[in-house]
C-alpha cells in the first residue's frame, strides 16, 4: 500500500472520530397524531433529556451514534441511535407504538369467603406489574443512603454507633458533598441542554471550553439551580449576566497572573 493511500486512510480515520466527538442540536417530532406532549427523551450516552411540548417538537443535544430513548405513558418505549444520515441531517421525525395494556390472567380461588383482605391473598397473577411494562422510567438502583443527624446518634434509650462513626470520621461530610457535586453537575447538564453551548459563547463571550466551568461557578453561588427548576427564566438570565462579569474577570486576572 502506497504512502498516499495510508495518508488518505488515516485523515478519514481522523474525521470520523472529530466527527463522532462533536455534539450538535438535534430537532425532532413526534408524528403521532394524539398526546404528543410530555414525552420524555434521554440520551443515554449524555445523560442529556428534554421532553416534547403540545406539538409534539423536542430538541437534545446529540453526537453520532449517541442513543435516544422515548418513553411515555401512552407509548411503548423506542431506542434511536444517531446514526450518520440523522446526525448530518440534524432533524428526525419518529412515529411511537401506541401501548396496549393487557392485564394478566386472574384465577380466582374457589370459595370465597367474604373476607376481603383474606380472599384477595388468594389471588394470583402470572407476575406483578413493573414499570417497564408501561413504559415510564423508574429508579432501579439501591435506595441513596439516609444521613443520621449528629443530634439522633445518643438519644436517652440507645447509640447509633453506625452513624457516630461516620460523623466523626467524616464520612457523612463527603457524603454530603459528592451529592452536591451530583446535584451541580446535573443542573448544569440541564441548562446546557436548554440554552445550548452557542448561547453562552455568543451572548456572554465565555471560551467553548469553559462554558462548563462558568455554569459550576454559577450553581455554587447563586440560586440559579432553584430558579431554573421553577421555571424563572428572568432571573436566570439575571444571575448569568451578572456571573458572566465576575467570571471573565476572574479568568482575565488568572491569566494575567
């Protein structure tokens, strides 16, 4: 194989995966006819999710080969991945499958007795109903771990030596801020995925690269997480021009330095 050609192979090569990295905005619609709002979609690869509005339009920030799910209450849940032709593209429609719920077979024990409570445990289905079935999301992990108050460890009739320890060692202050690192990173996700990166590199001059950064330094000291959740979008962009000032300030003294 010639020079040129292994030159050629690796540029595409280079392309492709510069290609693959690159986030863009992705327009979409549901095409169903019927209860087109409020259906969730979640890129699984960002953890990025929007829902659609009553027209049944979303938009989610996607790379190539990302993959979305839709799922709603009345829709049987769908996987799309970003392929090529769509990242391209930039727009996708997407028809869901309505959901049919059909309930399990139902043997009813003879003889009943009249007693309600004692005749329903009697009863049985083929399994129980998950929350797959229908297509809502629901939380599978392990229950987040309940944090003693320091006050609740000695109480007059016992000692939670469990929980003491972890105060004192320090466990549950670490605890406590990894949850708030979690809960900051997952308002920042959100307001990316909202206002899009363009928005704050265009409006508010800050570096693509530091656009994650100033959204931290913005949900550690102000109420924008709150009042984003809440819909006060005033305020919001309030707190951004406001922030925007001390941040490139604060980059152009470090710089400086």
């Amino acid at each position: 194989m010639s020079n040129k050609k292994i030159y050629f192979l690796l540029l595409c090569a280079l392309a492709s995966s510069l290609l693959s990295a690159q986030q863009k905005l992705l327009q979409g619609k549901i095409t169903n006819e019927t209860e087109v709002d409020g259906i969730h979609i979640l890129n699984t690869s960002s953890r990025y999710n929007t829902v659609t509005n009553e027209n049944g339009h979303f938009s989610i920030q996607v790379k190539l080969l990302d993959t979305l799910i839709f799922s709603s209450i009345k829709y049987n849940p769908e996987k799309m991945v970003i392929t090529e032709t769509i990242y391209e593209k930039g727009v996708v429609t997407i028809a869901l499958t309505e959901l049919v719920n059909e309930l399990d077979d139902v043997y009813i024990a003879p003889n009943l007795s009249g007693n309600i409570v004692a005749d329903l445990k009697r009863i049985k289905t083929e399994k129980p109903i998950d929350f797959d079935d229908v297509g809502i999301p629901g939380f599978k992990g392990k229950p987040e771990e309940k944090i003693v108050p320091l006050y609740l460890t000695i109480t007059p009739l016992s000692v939670d030596i469990e929980a003491l320890y972890k105060h004192i060692s320090g466990y549950y202050k670490g605890l406590k801020t990894r949850r708030k690192w979690e809960y900051e990173n997952n308002a920042v996700a959100k307001l990316l995925n909202y206002y899009t990166l363009s928005f704050f590199t265009t409006t508010y001059g800050i570096a693509e690269n530091s656009v994650y950064d100033f959204l931290l330094f913005c949900a550690e000291t102000s109420t924008i997480e709150s009042d984003f959740k809440k819909e006060h979008f005033g305020s919001v962009l309030l707190i951004l021009n406001d922030k925007a000032k001390i941040y490139k300030n604060r980059s152009s003294k470090e710089n400086q330095e």
